[in-house]
C-alpha cells in the first residue's frame, strides 16, 4: 500500500486512514521512528500489556540476582 502526504509547518503527517486500520494504530498508540538510508520507517509499538503473560508456563528458576552479603534487604 502506497500513499502521499503533505508535511504541514508544524513537521506534522496525517496517516492514512486504512494504513491506520491495516496496522491497529488508533489515537494513543506509540509508534517508532526509523531512518534508514533516504527512507523513513514507522514502526507501530505494541503497548506493554501486549506482553503480559508471554513467559507465562516457563520454569525460568532461581532468576534473582545474588545478594551481597554486607548489605540489608528488606
């Protein structure tokens, strides 16, 4: 999918309405910026919450980092 826009004085682009849809960008959504040679890359982030659950069934074992033994933890 191709589409132009203009870049009004304030440095502002409006997406596309159906590049929006196709890639779940609604108003809140993070996005990132990438140059890459001549070309920007706008990457769609997903939100924190998306990876809620992802280790979720792993034995990840001991993973705490060790403690020195000079300092108190609460």
């Amino acid at each position: 999918m191709s589409s132009n826009a203009v870049v009004s004085s304030k440095g502002q682009v409006t997406l596309p309405v159906a590049m929006r849809n196709q890639l779940g960008i609604e108003p809140g959504s993070h996005i990132q910026f990438e140059v890459r040679g001549k070309e920007i890359v706008i990457t769609p982030l997903l939100p924190m919450s998306a990876y809620y659950g992802i280790l979720k069934g792993y034995d990840l074992g001991d993973i705490e980092p060790p403690k020195d033994p000079d300092k108190d933890y609460e």
